[in-house]
C-alpha cells in the first residue's frame, strides 16, 4: 500500500509540473519576429560640450520630456557638432524621440520660467523635426514607423535662447 501512495504522489506531482509548465509557457509575452535599429543623427550642435540626451518613447506617456518614461535612453558626452546614436534590437513598431543638449551636464534640461509658462534653455529637438509651438512638441507630429532592419532618424537641434 506504501508503494502505491508513493507512486500516486509521484505520478500527481509530475502531471501537475507538466500543466503548470504548459500554462507559463502560454502566458509568455508573445516576442516580435521583426527587430530593428533606429540610428538617430543628430545635426546643428551649437557647442561641443556637455552631454546628449536621447530618449526614445512607444507611446504618447511620458513624451517628450519624462525621460524615465521612456522605452529607451542614451546619454552620450559631445565631442561634435554633429552627434550619432543608436538604438538596437528593436522590435518594429511606432515611436518618437526627444533630445536635449544638457550643456552644463547637470543632468538636466534647464529652462527660463515665466509666469504661467517655461522655455528650455538648453537646445532641444524631436523627431520629424516639426514646429515647436504653445506646450512644446507633440508625439502625433513626431512619430515615425520602424519597419525595416536599419532606419535613419536626422533631427536638427533647436536652441531657443542663443
């Protein structure tokens, strides 16, 4: 009877690993079978100094300004008034990038405040390069589709106070 109970328990548990290994494997994220790289060329750098910031987002959250809402962040130090930076591995889809030229590597976009209002300091680009008007940039006029294994994004820096 011993050896009846001890195969039983270990007939139930090996079934039951074989079901919960199943219901992981189906409740993985299902993964993009396309990847690509977006390589982003950054033109017009006022001046060679500080860092870049390079902040690429998938979604309207966070844009363009909340980097740690991001999908993905770059910081590189500026040797150049024309700058390269590369995202890899990944999967295709639409996004929207935003930089900023942190001159004093402070660490952060340092901006003139008015009173209801304020403008960067620092320079600042988006992709498609469009108009910044009232409240700054917007994701809808930034976004661009990867959809291929290499995509080239040029954005020329704006600097509104120099």
């Amino acid at each position: 009877m011993k050896k009846f109970l001890l195969l039983f328990a270990l007939f139930f548990f090996m079934t039951r690993g074989t079901n919960a290994a199943e219901e992981i494997k189906i409740s993985d994220p299902p993964r993009s079978e396309h990847t690509g790289c977006i390589r982003v060329h950054v033109k017009e750098l006022k001046k060679v100094e500080g860092l870049l910031g390079v902040s690429l987002y998938n979604s309207k959250k966070g844009f363009p300004e909340e980097h740690d809402q991001a999908y993905a962040n770059r910081i590189k130090k500026i040797t150049a008034t024309e700058e390269d930076v590369v995202f890899d591995n990944l999967p295709w889809g639409q996004y929207a990038i935003s930089i900023m030229h942190d001159e004093n590597s402070n660490g952060k976009l340092d901006k003139k405040s008015f009173i209801i209002f304020a403008i960067p300091k620092e320079g600042v680009g988006v992709s498609n390069n469009p108009k910044i008007g009232k409240g700054g940039p917007k994701y809808d006029d930034s976004v661009f589709t990867l959809n291929t294994s290499e995509l080239d994004v040029n954005i020329a820096m704006k600097y509104l106070f120099q």
